[in-house]
C-alpha cells in the first residue's frame, strides 16, 4: 500500500471516528429522528451532484425500490438506534460496539448466502460478543453502562451486516455513488414524518448546526467518496480494514473533545471485540501469510 493510500486511509478513520463524538454532541439537542434527518438530507443533497456528474442516476432510478429497502437498513434504521445509544453510551464506548458489524455480517451471510463461516469464523464472533458481554458488565464506572443502549447499538450493526449481504447478493453491479445517494434520499424521506412530529420546540443554537452539518457532509458524504475511491485504489479487502481505525479514533475524539475516559471493561471489552473482528474477516491470516512471504 502507497503512502498516500495509508494516509487516506488514516483520514477516512478519523472522519468516521469523529462521527460518534458528533451525534453524541448534538443529539440531546435535535432528537433521536431530528438529527438523522438532517443527517441523511444533507448527505443526500451533496451526494446526489455526485451521481449526476459521474453518470450514475439511471442505476439510482432503475433500483430504487431496492434502494429504499438498503435506505431503511443501512442508513434510517441504525443511525436511529446509534443516535440513541449516544444519548446514553460514552463516543468512544459506541465506536467500539459499531466495530461489531463485521461479526454479523459473516453470520448473517452464513444463513442468507451460504458463505462459510469456519472455525476461525466461529471463534472470532464468540470472543467478540464476550468483548460486549464484558462491557456491558460495566456498572461502577463514572459512566455506567445499561444494557438498552448496548443492545441498540448492536441492533445497529446487525442492521449493517443484513445491509452488506442484500448489496452483495441484489445489488453488486449498481454504481457505488448511485447506491451511497439513494440510500440517504430514501432514508431522509421514510423519517421526515417522524422527525417533523418530534422536532426539538428549541431550535438548537448555531455550533450544534454546525456539528450536525460536519457530521452529514464530512461524516457522511465525503466519507462515502473517499472509502470508495480507496476501493477503487486498493481494494474492498484492504479498503475495510478502516473498521479497525474507526473504533480507535472515536476513543480518542471522545477523550479529546468530551472528556472521556475509558473504563477497564470497556478497554478489555473493546480488545476483545477488535481481536474477534480480525480474525472473524481474516485479517489476522492475511497478515501471516504476508509476513511468511
């Protein structure tokens, strides 16, 4: 890998990272519905350019009722479910638990497309679901954690791996912008009744806009530009090795901004869950076979 790919990539961890540090800053003041409308909208309107101008509206158009399916899945459904596990759970606790999507993705693609799963697979999901089983033990900590907003968050992510094997199977030959805007058009408008109906009477002041905005535009938007240009570069395998970046920077965003401080079993928990991914999704054996080469 270039260097200038692996400074992409290091960027693109730390735009989705900050991601967590920002719907936990802004959503007590816009509301679970509120702050992904105006999350997938944004996104929407500065991905839909994006399409136009690389020729990608006519797959846009042409799968649209199985974009508003990947819409509701991937996009409404567990930005909804991570908002609300922010109202609750530290940035830095979230990013870890999203960290999980992979895990999910191996099962669900086991019952769903028959792909094998393996004993490696099989120990890599166990030690990551005791990762979260130790995180959620955690209740003497300053930031207690509930077992609600634990399982939302993994409600999330499961979301994601039933969203990644739809694609795969129903959708592997749509362009990647035309399914990145479609999924936030169909998501911003499957919540705009909810999020008109729960909108905050308060309107929140001029920084958490701002915060709302980075994290549509710059969170969303233009990290779904970047991680496909780097699939375009290096490929889906090296491409996605950013989930193990992601977790690592949200730790950090969270304890440079907001303060926090990982507790003992978030910090086993998380270990537990990274080390479960990475042997789920292969990468501990790739990286074996490299060095032996």
């Amino acid at each position: 890998m270039k260097t200038s790919h692996l400074i992409e990539l290091l960027v693109l961890g730390a735009i989705w990272g900050a991601s967590f540090m920002l719907m936990k800053s802004t959503v007590s003041s816009f509301g679970v519905f509120a702050l992904v409308e105006v999350r997938a909208a944004l996104a929407a309107l500065f991905l839909l350019p994006v399409v136009y101008f690389t020729r990608q509206w006519a797959d846009l158009s042409r799968n649209w009722l199985k974009l508003l399916f990947v819409g509701a899945i991937n996009t409404a459904i567990p930005f909804c479910l991570f908002s609300y596990s922010s109202l609750h759970l530290d940035a830095g606790l979230t990013a870890i638990l999203n960290a999980t999507a992979p895990m999910f993705g191996a099962v669900i693609a086991y019952f769903y497309l028959q792909d094998r799963i393996g004993v490696h697979g099989v120990i890599g999901t166990f030690l990551g679901f005791l990762g979260v089983v130790v995180i959620s033990q955690d209740t003497h900590s300053a930031s207690a954690v509930t077992l609600l907003p634990v399982l939302t968050a993994l409600g999330a992510t499961c979301c994601y791996g039933i969203a990644a094997c739809f694609m795969k199977k129903h959708l592997s030959g749509v362009k990647p912008f035309a399914i990145a805007a479609g999924s936030q058009v169909f998501a911003a408008l499957l919540l705009f009744p909810f999020a008109l109906y729960t909108w905050p009477e308060v309107n929140p002041d001029a920084g958490t806009w701002g915060a709302a905005l980075v994290l549509a535009v710059v969170c969303t938007g233009v990290a779904y530009i970047m991680y496909f240009d780097l699939i375009a570069k290096i490929g889906a395998s090296q491409a996605m090795t950013v989930g193990y970046l992601v977790p690592m920077f949200g730790i950090l965003w969270g304890m440079v901004v907001l303060g926090e401080v990982l507790s003992t079993y978030a910090m086993i928990g998380g270990s537990l869950i990274i080390l479960g991914v990475m042997i789920t999704t292969g990468i501990l054996k790739r990286l074996r076979i490299k060095k032996s080469v």
